[in-house]
C-alpha cells in the first residue's frame, strides 16, 4: 500500500497549485535551452555509404534539388511528368540522400523509423512545411532543421506523427480495467491512496477523457478522490487542443449516444462537445519525448502506451519496454497497440494478462 492522502476533490486550480509531486513531475518546461545545430548531432546517410562526419552547411550546394511527393497539400498540385518518381511534385523533387538525412533528424529528436520506402510519405507531408515557410526546395528545409530551429524540429515531428484518436479505442483494454484493475484502484483511493494512470501518446486526449469515464462508470464518486490521470504527447500543438476537452460531432467515434450524453455537454450552435468540468479536473496535459528524460519520479498504477512504439525502430522499442517497466508499481497494467508486443527479455517483470495487457510482477 502507497502512502495514504486526504481524499478531496481536484480542481483546475489545485492541479496548477498544490505543488504534489505529480505535478512537479510533468512540469515539463515550455522553453528549451539554446538550441544545438542539428547537423553537428547526426550523421547524414547516403545511399551507398554511411560516415560519423557532420554535413558541413557548404554540402547543401552540392546535394540535388529537391522537387515534391504526390501527397501535396491538396491547393498545389502538379500532373507527374514523365520520368519523374513519386516524389517529385510541383517542382520539388525529395531526393534520396536529402530524405535520409531528414530521416536520421527524426530519428534522433523522437526515436522515428523512416525506411526509404516511406519517402513518398514524407514528401507529402513536409510539402506543407515548404509552402508555409516559402522555401524553394526540401534542401533548403533540410538547411533550416540543421540550423537547430527548435519550433521546426517540433513541426518536423509533428507532421510525421499521426495524431488519430478515438474514444474508447480498442474497447478491450477498458472492458478489463473496469473488470480487474479499476474495482481494487478505487478501494484504495477511498482508504485515502493516491492513483495515477498515464496516457502516453494521447494526441487528442480521447484516450486520457476515456479513462476518466470508465472510473466514474465503475465509480461515480471518484473525481472526489486523488486520481489523476496524465496525458502526454510529442506534439504540442494537439495538446494546446485537447486541454479544452471540446470535440466536433465528427471526432466521437467510440464513444456510445448513452456515454456521449453522460459526460459530454453540447454546443449545439457550435456542433461542438465538451467533457464535463470533472472529468476534465482529473486529467493533466503535458508534453513529453518518450526517447527523452522522463520527469517524473513516481509510479503508475496504469499506463496506456497504444500504437505509438509502432512508429519507432527495434532499438528504441527495445528501450522503452523497461522503462515502463520501472515506471509500474507492482501489479500495475500496462496496455500496448494491438500489433505491438513486449519484448519478455527487455522487460522480464511485464507478464502477459491478456492479447497486449501486461502487469508487472511485485
């Protein structure tokens, strides 16, 4: 049993104020220091060699031009010519060694595995980025990261994460906490323990706003109790977002018309939704690089962690599986993506409960 808490009700005001350790472990600064150039963290790929050297700002001039994807932003828009890949498009052309490099960026700032076969992707993607900062070519967006823009690096991640959420998503995982974690959880917070759930990678916040539901569903009393619920994200942007817990009609798939009516309040004028004020209080939004330090020093009770290590490679996915594991009080249950699966040797304490549900042993 964790040291025990006066239960009380949480508010907005309390989360920002009462200076527990959940909060000062997710206080995660919004500044960053003075930025590093990127071309002196990683190495640049070629497409036949690889070397430890950084590209020194004077190669730009010597890689090739670059001419664009057939996933542009749908206002520009240019017939493939003959002889032209598939990244090629309004005159931009994402050349192999220009997209390796990007590529090692990503890896580096958020541990992302872009095999050349997702080139057209990513050419579609950061076209965006070029018409918005006006640049001639994928070269000279590459110039821009290597100089260590720190909100560009953050674009960079952003447009290539997917943000795709839904409530209630993979209906199974909150079928068992309800059944076999929730029941014991909300005991103790009654005897005055304090719970804490994590959702890492929430994008939207569907998933954290799903969690609070399914306590009060099993519990209606417990946003009166010290449970928390912390949503983390790379993206800043979808965080800004879902802060405000407020939904367009067309953003509720998952979630039932008995649940939407429960803990939603409607803006008709708007056609927009709002999670009750409750069910907000006992959720914190902060954003978090799972490949980074992770600020907090205490343990989980739950943590969700679903189709996120998908995006990254064997090696980063190797490494996250015992930090969550240490992140775990014991008993606690860790739920991954349905096409993901623990590594048993990297977490040895993780033992399956289920099609992606692990608890870790005392």
């Amino acid at each position: 049993m964790r040291p025990a808490r006066v239960a009380g009700l949480v508010t907005a005001s309390d989360r920002e104020s009462n200076g527990d350790d959940l909060h000062a472990f997710v206080s995660v600064p919004v500044s960053a220091p003075a930025p590093v150039p990127v071309s002196a963290r990683y190495r640049i790929l070629s497409s036949g060699d690889q070397t430890d050297q950084p590209v020194p700002k004077s190669a730009a001039a010597h890689r090739p031009l670059a001419m664009t994807s057939n996933e542009p932003a749908s206002h520009v828009h240019t017939p493939q010519r003959a002889g032209q890949d598939d990244t090629c498009h309004g005159g931009r052309e994402l050349g192999v060694q220009t997209f390796q490099a990007i590529a090692e960026i990503a890896k580096l700032e958020a541990g992302l595995d872009l095999p050349l076969g997702k080139r057209r992707m990513v050419a579609g993607r950061l076209l965006k980025r070029l018409v918005r900062l006006d640049l001639p070519s994928y070269e000279a967006y590459l110039d821009r990261l290597e100089s260590g823009d720190p909100e560009e690096l953050r674009r960079l991640i952003s447009a290539l994460t997917t943000n795709v959420s839904a409530f209630f998503r993979e209906a199974a995982h909150f079928d068992y906490l309800q059944r076999k974690v929730f029941p014991e959880l909300l005991h103790e917070a009654r005897g005055g323990g304090r719970i804490r759930l994590w959702s890492a990678g929430c994008a939207q916040g569907q998933e954290a706003f799903s969690l609070a539901m399914a306590l009060v569903e099993v519990a209606p009393d417990a946003p009166r109790y010290d449970i928390r619920i912390l949503a983390t994200d790379i993206d800043r942007s979808v965080l800004r977002s879902a802060e405000f817990g407020t939904y367009h009609a067309s953003m509720l798939k998952g979630l039932s018309a008995e649940r939407a009516e429960a803990y939603l309040i409607p803006d008709h004028a708007r056609e927009v939704f709002q999670v009750r004020q409750d069910l907000r209080d006992m959720v914190i939004f902060r954003p978090l690089n799972l490949h980074e330090a992770w600020p907090m020093p205490g343990r989980f009770d739950v943590i969700l962690c679903r189709n996120v290590v998908i995006y990254f490679g064997p090696a980063e996915r190797e490494a996250l599986w015992p930090r969550f594991q240490d992140k775990l009080n014991p008993g606690g249950c860790l739920c991954v993506g349905h096409s993901e699966k623990v590594i048993p040797a990297a977490a040895p304490l993780l033992e399956p409960d289920g099609h992606t549900i692990y608890r870790r042993l005392a």
